[in-house]
C-alpha cells in the first residue's frame, strides 16, 4: 500500500484550526451579552474561526478517502478507531470527575459515563463522536470514491455542494420566503449533520489538481467573511439573541470560507516549518481539543472572566500554552501518552513529547560543537 508525502499546510491549518476552537469557545460569552464596539470585533474574528472544525473534518476526508490502507478493516480497527476512540474515554473520565469534583458521588460518577455514551460528556466531545462514525464507514467511501468515474465524481462533487449551497441561500431569505425553500430531499441529504459533505469537500479540494489564482481565492475568502460577519449581526439585531445561522460549521458559508483559506493554504504554505519543529504543537493538537474546553472551564472556575474583546485572546493564548505545556508532560509518561493523546508512547518520543524536545536540543549542540 502507498506511503503518503506528508502534507505540509495540514500543519498550517491544524495549527490554525487549534487555535480557532479555542477563541470560539472562549468567546461565546461575549458574544451572548450587549452588542458594542466590542462585539462587533469578537464577532468579526469569531466569524473566522467557526471555519476551525470544518477543517478538521475536511483533513480528515482528505487523508482518509485518498488512501487505499483506508481499505483494509484491519488498519481501522487495530490502529485508526484507537487512537480516536481511547482518548475520548480518558478524556470523558477527566471531564466527569471535573463535573463533580466539589461533591464526588461514586452513584452520580457511574450515571455521569453511563450517559456519555448517549451524549458526550463534554460540549465539545460532539466532533469526536461525530468523526469516530465517518471512520467507522471511511472504508466504504473509500471504496465507492475509488470505483467512480469522472461523471460518478463531479456528481458526488454537486451533492455535497448543493447542502452547503442550500444552506446558504436560505440563510440570506426572510423568514417569510425561507420556509418555502425547505427541502425534505436536501433535509435528508444532510447526514451526519452536513459533515459528511465537508468530509467528502476536503477529499476534492485535497486532490484538486489545477491551480485556481489566489487573488480569486482571497476575494472570495474576503467576501464571504464579510458576509457571515455582517450576517450574524443584522439576524442577531433582529432576533434579539446572538443567531449563529450564518455561523453554522457543518454546511453554508462557513463551509465555503474554509474552502477557500483551504486551497490558499494548499497553494501557498505547502512548504515544511522549521519553527513547528521546534516547538511541535501539530501532534498534540488532538490531545489539546480534548483538554482545551475542561481548562477553559477550571479557568472560569479560578474566577477569570470575559468582559472585553481582549479577554478571549489572552485567553486564548493562555489555555492554548497550559494544554501544551500539560499534554506534552503527560506524553512523556508512558502508561498515559496514549490514553491522553492518541499517540504511541515512541511515537511521542519521536515527534512532540519532551523526549523528542531533549533529544531535538542534544543534537543541535552536538552538531553546534562537531
């Protein structure tokens, strides 16, 4: 079976879309209070993050439905659900005990897992369970994807743009005309939730071939950011309550904002960073959607709170350093590494934990002093 390249501007977007969950969560407060100077900013920045889960999932796609191992029930079930799928159970455990720290219940403990399988113990944990399913069927797709001819693509192509296309038509009318264009077909289209095609977006864009100007791409980028800004304000004026429709991660404008900042980065940082070498965030970045939420809440805890447009940066930054500085520690303990991050423990010592940091820093000063 191929051995891929490895693709340089995932990092970028990875490292992007980190961060990206990070702010929207930190956020979201700000954004539910009055509308001011400062909302209008968190609002704006905001608009462009929401593109963070799109991305994942359309990496996901990329790499999963261009792949034949995808093909073999082995490699899913020995290595890929795994390292997906033990995280999430060490890092619903850490959000259960979290939830009843202040009054530990062994009986309310045992309820609290019991339900998780029904619903995630943690918000965020939704995309988890939402992107173990497309693994579990990845085989499948890749299987059909492969089989298909180039009418067989563009009409698959179409299918998963019509949900986004839908999404955004009916996002622009007024209620009054919005309901006519509720299309049960389109409804059931949109499996999954509408990740699905985003799943299947990131196999096209991640395989498309020509090259489309970049001047073309960051007028659209441009244009659709304005869009959902000016969007999730005026719907947000008139509702009377922050409205995330032109918001939505799964299908409409923000499926094709990150298409466009995808192909941009595909076209122009397709290239290795040697800062990311240095300080090597891209293989933690599953650990630290895990931690990032269960922290930001021990933060609000502490007695830290959001009341400026500024709060959520810092914020930001500050969540983003304790993950890393945490999940790196933890990678480096080897009964916990995988259970924390999805990495094997040689793995981790090759690539993140601070093993790799040690041995990264031995050679340079060997060589320095060679």
């Amino acid at each position: 079976m191929e051995e891929k390249k490895h693709i340089h501007y995932f990092d970028y977007l990875r490292v992007f879309a980190m961060f990206g969950v990070i702010y929207m969560h930190a956020a979201s407060s700000l954004l539910r209070g009055e509308i001011n100077a400062g909302w209008h900013i968190t609002n704006t920045i905001t608009s462009l993050m929401f593109t963070a889960v799109p991305f994942f999932f359309m990496m996901s796609g990329y790499l999963l439905l261009s792949s034949d191992k995808t093909l073999d029930i082995s490699v899913l079930i020995k290595k890929r659900l795994p390292r997906l799928a033990v995280p999430l159970v060490g890092w619903t455990l850490v959000a259960v005990i979290w939830q009843i720290l202040f009054g530990f219940d062994i009986k309310l403990f045992a309820q609290k897992l019991v339900s998780s399988l029904n619903s995630p113990a943690a918000v965020h944990f939704w995309y988890m369970y939402t992107l173990i399913a497309l693994y579990m069927i990845s085989p499948f797709l890749r299987g059909a994807i492969k089989s298909l001819d180039r009418k067989g693509h563009i009409y698959l192509f179409t299918l998963a743009s019509v949900i986004s296309l839908h999404a955004m038509i009916t996002a622009v009318l007024p209620d009054s005309i919005d309901k006519y264009m509720q299309i049960d077909i389109i409804n059931k289209l949109t499996v999954f939730s509408g990740h699905l095609s985003t799943f299947i977006l990131g196999y096209y864009l991640g395989s498309l071939k020509k090259k489309i100007p970049n001047l073309l791409l960051f007028g659209v980028a441009l244009i659709t950011w304005g869009i959902i800004t000016a969007g999730t304000y005026f719907i947000t004026l008139d509702k009377g309550v922050y409205t995330q429709t032109f918001q939505t991660q799964s299908k409409g404008f923000e499926i094709l904002l990150a298409a466009a900042i995808f192909l941009i980065f595909k076209q122009c940082l397709n290239k290795e960073s040697k800062l990311l070498k240095v300080v090597p965030i891209v293989p933690l970045s599953l650990s630290v959607y895990f931690m990032h939420n269960i922290l930001l809440s021990m933060m609000y805890t502490a007695g830290i709170s959001v009341n400026s447009f500024i709060d959520p940066i810092w914020i930001t930054a500050a969540n983003f350093v304790i993950c890393f500085i945490v999940l790196k520690t933890v990678a480096t303990v080897k009964p916990l590494c995988f259970i924390a991050t999805g990495i094997p423990y040689k793995s981790a010592c090759n690539s993140c934990n601070w093993v790799y940091t040690y041995r990264w820093i031995k050679a340079k000063l060997s060589k320095k002093n060679s």
